[in-house]
C-alpha cells in the first residue's frame, strides 16, 4: 500500500510542477491576481492613495510599495503627488 501511495504522490507532484512551469508561460508578463486588484481598485477609485488601497484591499504597506512600483514601471498607471 505504501508503494502505491508513493506512486500517486509522484504523479501529484510531477503535473503539479508540470502546470506551474507551463502557467508561468503561458502568463509571463501578465499582472499577478494582486497586482489586477489594485489595478481594478485604481480604475473605479482614480483619485486614490496608497493607504486608500491598503485600507480598502488589505495589503501590508511594503507588499503594497513593492507592486505599486511594478506597476508604474510597466506604466500601468501614473502617480500624482498631492499639493
């Protein structure tokens, strides 16, 4: 029974690696499903600021940084300060 429980974890595991590898193509340069919510946030909230986002999508402020950063440099969006 436990060569047969290895044989399926070695199957689990071969497709598991299989799918990631071919996901990982398939979307390389595609925004990440976080990276989509802030974007969708931004489209409906044009005005808003990184806490507004933070607050509303509950991000940590770095992670939040960090994708905001990829984002603007893939000119995504634009950033505005506030006088």
């Amino acid at each position: 029974m436990n060569k047969d429980i290895e044989k399926i974890r070695d199957f689990n595991r071969f497709y598991a690696n299989y799918f990631n590898r071919f996901e990982k193509e398939l979307y390389q340069g595609f925004p990440s499903m976080n990276e989509a919510r802030v974007m969708a946030f931004l489209h409906f909230h044009q005005s808003s600021t990184a806490t507004d986002i933070q607050n509303e999508l509950g991000f940590d402020k770095g992670q939040l940084s960090k994708m905001l950063t990829k984002l603007e440099k893939k000119r995504y969006f634009e950033t505005y300060s506030q006088s």
